[in-house]
C-alpha cells in the first residue's frame, strides 16, 4: 500500500478498513486478518496497526475478543456511514458548492447528471 505523507498511516489503515466494510469485504462479526498479518502485509510497524485498531475500536467499528481477534462490529457498516457521510458533509460539500457557484453551474443539472449516473450503475449492476 501506498501512504500519503500528509496524513498520519494509522488513520490510513483505518481508511482502508472503514472501506472494505463499506464495500462489504468485512462484514459484521467477520474476523479481520491479526496486527501481526497487517503489519507484515502493508510493511509497516505493528504498532501503527495497534493504533489503527484502537481507533476503530473507539468507533465502534470494531471489537476485540481477547485471545482470538479483531472482528467487524455488529453495527460497524451504518457507523462507518454515517461518519463518512458527515465528513462529506463538512469538508468536501461545501468545495463542491463552492465549484459550482464558480462555474455557474446550476444544481438541476447536477441532479439531472446524477440521475443518468444512477441510471447507468444500476444498468452494470443489473449484468452482474
């Protein structure tokens, strides 16, 4: 895996777990590969996991059974939701906004775009 300098690789790892349990890798009680495995797999310290792990611990996103693992929470997948989904909301929201004050495009057609996009996902999803 590759790491962004401008954001500690704790909260990376976090990303990356947060993302595989919205895109239902991981599901709720799912074991998740051990600190040790993790470290190895993404060539980083064991204690950088352990932070990661903490932190997802505090989220609610994951919990640990002592002496056997790390497992995906119950409620993790709407946790992560609605965490990502206020992030949205306060950081990438408003340079949105922002854009499309810039380039005088109005939100119908941003709707009207969105809409053919959903269009054609549930096109591809409908010949998986």
């Amino acid at each position: 895996m590759h790491f962004d300098n401008k954001k500690p690789i704790y909260l990376q790892i976090c990303d990356m777990i947060e993302e595989n349990i919205l895109d239902e890798i991981w599901l709720a009680g799912n074991r998740i590969p051990s600190v040790r495995q993790f470290a190895v797999e993404l060539e980083v310290n064991p204690n950088t996991v352990a932070n990661a792990f903490s932190e997802l611990v505090e989220r609610k996103v994951l919990y640990n059974k002592r002496g056997i693992g790390y497992f995906v929470s119950p409620k993790a997948k709407q946790e992560v939701q609605t965490r990502v989904r206020d992030l949205f909301y306060q950081e990438e929201l408003d340079a949105l906004f922002q854009r499309m004050e810039r380039c005088a495009i109005p939100i119908e057609e941003v709707v009207k775009y969105y809409s053919e996009y959903q269009f054609k996902k549930s096109q591809v999803d409908e010949k998986e």
